[in-house]
C-alpha cells in the first residue's frame, strides 16, 4: 500500500533550500570534473617520419610497425580511463596510420583499427576522415584490404547515412580486376547495399559471408568476428522483440 | 696444443657457469613470456607473429647484453689477477687464450640460444624457432667476438661495453646510414666538411657488420627463403668473425705482460 506523501511546500524551508544547493553544487562539481577530465587526455602527438622509424626498428620493421599499432591502439585508454573517440585529432590519427603503413608495408593492422576501431567516433567529420583513410590505402593492395573497404561502406551507409559514399566505395570494389581474389558477393556490395536491410541486417550478412567463405584465415580475426556476429544476433533478436512488448 | 687449449677452454667455460650465468637466463626468459603475454592480448590480429616477433626481438638484445657482459667480465677479470703473466709462465702460446676464449664464446652463445630455440618453436612453430636458435647464436658469437677485441685491447668493462654497443648499433643502423649518404649526395652543399663527413661513413660501413650478419625478424610475419637467409648470414658472420679473430691476436700479441 502506497504511503501518503506531505507536499513538497509543506517541508521546513532550510530543508528544502539546502536539498536545492546541494542538487546545484552536485551539477557544478560534476559540470567542471568533467571539464578536468577533457583537458587531462594527452593529445596525440604528431609523429616522426617513416624513415626515422625504420631506423630505430634496427631491422624489425614489421615488429616495431605492429608495437607502434599497438601504442596507437592503446592512446584512448590513459591514467586508467577511456577517452572518448571524439577528443582524437583525426588528422594526426591519420598521419599515425599513415607512418605505421609505411613502416610495414603488407600490414593489414593500420587498416584494421581504422574500421573497426576509430569508426565508433559520434563525429561525423571524424567519420569522414577515417573513411577516406581506408579509401585512399585500399589501393595500396586491394588483396589486403577489400574486406575493410566492404566495411567501410556499410559504415558510410549506416553510421553516416551517405548512400552516395557506400555505394562509391562498393562500387570500387566490384571494380577491382579478376586477379584480386575476393568471393562473389563482395563484387556484388552495390546490391546488399540497396537491399532494405538495417545496419544489424546487413552486419550479420557480412560477417556470415566472411566466415562461411573462408575469407579471414587470423584464428584471432575469425574468433572476434564469431564474437561479434553471436553479439548482432542477440541485439537483432532484443530489437525484434521490442515492438511485441 | 690441443689438449692444453682445451684444458684451458674448460677453466674459462667454469669461470662464466659459475657467474649465475642459468639464473639469469631464466629470469630472462620469464620477462619474455610474461610480456608477450601481455603483448599478445592487446593485439586485435596476428597476434601469434606478433607475440613470437617480440619474444625474439626482447631475447636477442637482451642476451647480447647478457653474453657481452659475461665474456667483459670474464676477461677483465684475468686482467685484474695477472692471469695473464700466470698462463704465460706455462707452456701456452698467446693464440691458444684466444682460441680457448672463441670456444667459449661459441658454448655460451649455444647455452644462450637452447632455450630460445623451445620458447620460439612454442610460439611460432620447429622452423622459425630453428632458424631463430641458429640465426642468433650467429649474432651472439658476433657481438661476443666483438666484446673480446674490446676488452682485450680497452682493459676495462665500461669502455669495451660502450665501444661494443656502439658498433652493434652503428651496424644495424647502417641500412639507414646508406641510404643517408645516398640522399646526400643529392642535399649536399659541396664543402669539404660534407664531403669528409660522407667519406668518413662510407669507410666506416666498410669495416662494420652489414645487416645480413644479423636475424632477420620479418620472417614472423613474411615468408621467406629461411635457408638462403641463414646461408647469407653465415658467410657474413664468417668473413667478419675471422677478422675480428685476426685483429684480437693482433692486438693480444703486441701486450706486454710482466712476466
């Protein structure tokens, strides 16, 4: 049985006037904690030049492009807490996995981070930049790289609602000659992509082709993708729900 | 002669076991692990090349170091005590120390590199982990053959480490100091002291190692013709130790010793 409550006017007045100051020193303090927090990320700093890299890998290019990925990978994560993609200088992040790419020719992890990590920004901008990134390194190899241009362009069509983009960037994939090696479906994008399916449709879609065509041959890669895929299910499964209720 | 070589190999080999030479390894390797395993979960692909890659990379300089200091202190030691005036008392020639000493030095690297072999084959499979073992015991009986002439000829641990590092590092920098100097002839403004300076260099990477003397880590993450690298690395190391061989007589049989 519900208790009958006084009116909120009826309380004593130093009550009443205490609980309001204290409500506001609680925004304020809470307002400039997180300014504080914003201006204590470490910004990104701009990097050498790929040739003085190379010199200080003394010879293990490969070795110190993937650690230097790793570093980069790990920049949102200081003191402790996880920074917002939104606080990244996109410009500098580019140049990083510019150098990294540069560094160690025939890696596939720059492009990697740049689709299934620095994609999760809010920014559309940053967005933009991070997609014109994988556009621009597609063609150093496209053997290497068309499953992250395949992802970039679901990413164009449902993060950043620009049709006009993903349907450029699959139509540079079904471009690609017969001598770059990628299952059908990849070179027919352009359709999946005009299918009406939702972003959690057309993920699922994808990540079932690649592993069902035995495109990701990384047993780390293939357990991620699982992962995800097990993920996409059960939120597909929640949003199907939702509309029963 | 022989025998008394080996009579002598086998005192300066005691003398090196006894410096807490397993203990060290085993810390070391420990440390390898223990990073890579920290390595391998932040790496999102590839992590097994990558965690492998590091391992190498981490044991190779840091048993370098270990059997730098191990071959540093073991000679300066002799010098410390007069070993030398005591060993030329007996019916020893100088060349016999030396040559006891690169037997030494070839044991320690192999001690060094077995368990390198096993943590590398673990991670990366018997091939690379062979040619890892095989690659850098070549790399180990260099540097150590470098540590040798340093000491011998410097007489103090500091000095022979600092030289010795220097001309490891200046010879796995000598890809980019050649590619330097083929960038300058293009930038150079002409003046003597370019010109000297270039000069200077050019000489240098002639007497240093090139970088075909040493482990080739991309095999992790590229494949390659294992057997044509450690072939090339061989010769390279072979050409190199012999002279490195030839200089520490040299040196050694110019001393004065006080008999």
């Amino acid at each position: 049985m519900r208790r009958s409550e006084r009116p909120m006017l009826s309380l004593p007045r130093p009550l009443l006037l205490a609980f309001v100051l204290l409500l506001v020193a609680q925004a304020v303090h809470h307002h400039f904690a997180r300014v504080r927090l914003d201006t204590s990320y470490r910004r990104l700093s701009p990097p050498f030049s790929a040739q003085i890299y190379r010199g200080m890998a003394l010879g293990s290019e490969q070795l110190f492009g993937y650690l230097l990925a790793i570093r980069l990978q790990l920049h949102d994560n200081q003191v402790g807490r996880h920074f917002s993609y939104q606080l990244i200088d996109y410009r500098l992040l580019i140049d990083w996995l510019d150098t990294i790419t540069e560094i160690s020719p025939g890696t596939e992890y720059p492009l990697l981070l740049a689709s299934r990590v620095y994609t999760s920004t809010g920014d559309p901008a940053q967005l933009r930049q991070i997609l014109g990134f994988i556009e621009r390194r597609f063609d150093d190899d496209p053997q290497l790289h068309w499953r992250r241009l395949a992802e970039a362009s679901v990413i164009a069509k449902h993060k950043l609602g620009d049709l006009d983009l993903a349907l450029r960037l699959a139509r540079k994939l079904a471009r690609q000659p017969a001598s770059v090696d990628m299952p059908r479906w990849a070179r027919d994008f352009e359709f999946l992509l005009l299918a009406e399916l939702n972003e959690l449709e057309s993920a699922i879609a994808i990540i079932q082709a690649l592993l069902q065509t035995e495109s990701v041959n990384d047993p780390d890669e293939r357990r991620f993708l699982q992962e995800k895929l097990s993920e996409l299910r059960q939120k597909l499964f929640e949003s199907r729900q939702v509309p029963a209720k | 002669m022989t025998s008394q070589t080996i009579a002598l190999f086998r005192y300066l080999m005691l003398g090196i076991i006894s410096r807490r030479l397993f203990v060290l390894l085993a810390v070391l390797l420990l440390t390898a692990v223990l990073s890579g395993s920290f390595i391998q979960q932040l790496a999102i692909i590839n992590s097994g090349a990558i965690v492998g890659a590091f391992i190498a990379d981490l044991l190779r300089y840091s048993l370098a170091l270990l059997a730098l200091l191990m071959v540093a202190s073991a000679v300066a030691e002799d010098f410390e005590s007069s070993q030398f005036e005591r060993l030329l008392t007996m019916p020893l020639a100088r060349w016999q120390y030396i040559a006891a000493q690169f037997m030494v030095i070839a044991c320690l690297c192999l001690l060094l590199v077995l368990p390198v072999l096993l943590l590398v084959s673990l991670y990366s499979g018997p091939v690379i982990g062979i040619y890892w073992a095989a690659a850098l015991w070549l790399e180990l009986m260099l540097i150590s053959l470098l540590g040798l002439l340093a000491i011998l000829s410097l007489e103090k641990i500091p000095l022979a480490v600092f030289f010795t590092l220097a001309i490891y590092l200046l010879a796995k920098l000598s890809g980019l100091i050649s590619e330097m100097l083929a960038q300058s002839v293009y930038l150079s403004d002409g003046s003597a002291a370019s010109r000297a300076l270039e000069i200077f260099f050019s000489v240098i990477l002639y007497v240093i190692p090139g970088n075909s003397s040493f482990a080739q880590n991309d095999v992790f993450f590229e494949a390659a013709n294992l057997f044509t690298a450690l072939a090339s690395q061989f010769l390279s190391v072979a050409v190199y130790a012999l002279f490195l061989l030839a200089v520490c007589l040299v040196d050694f049989y110019r001393k004065e010793f006080d008999h």
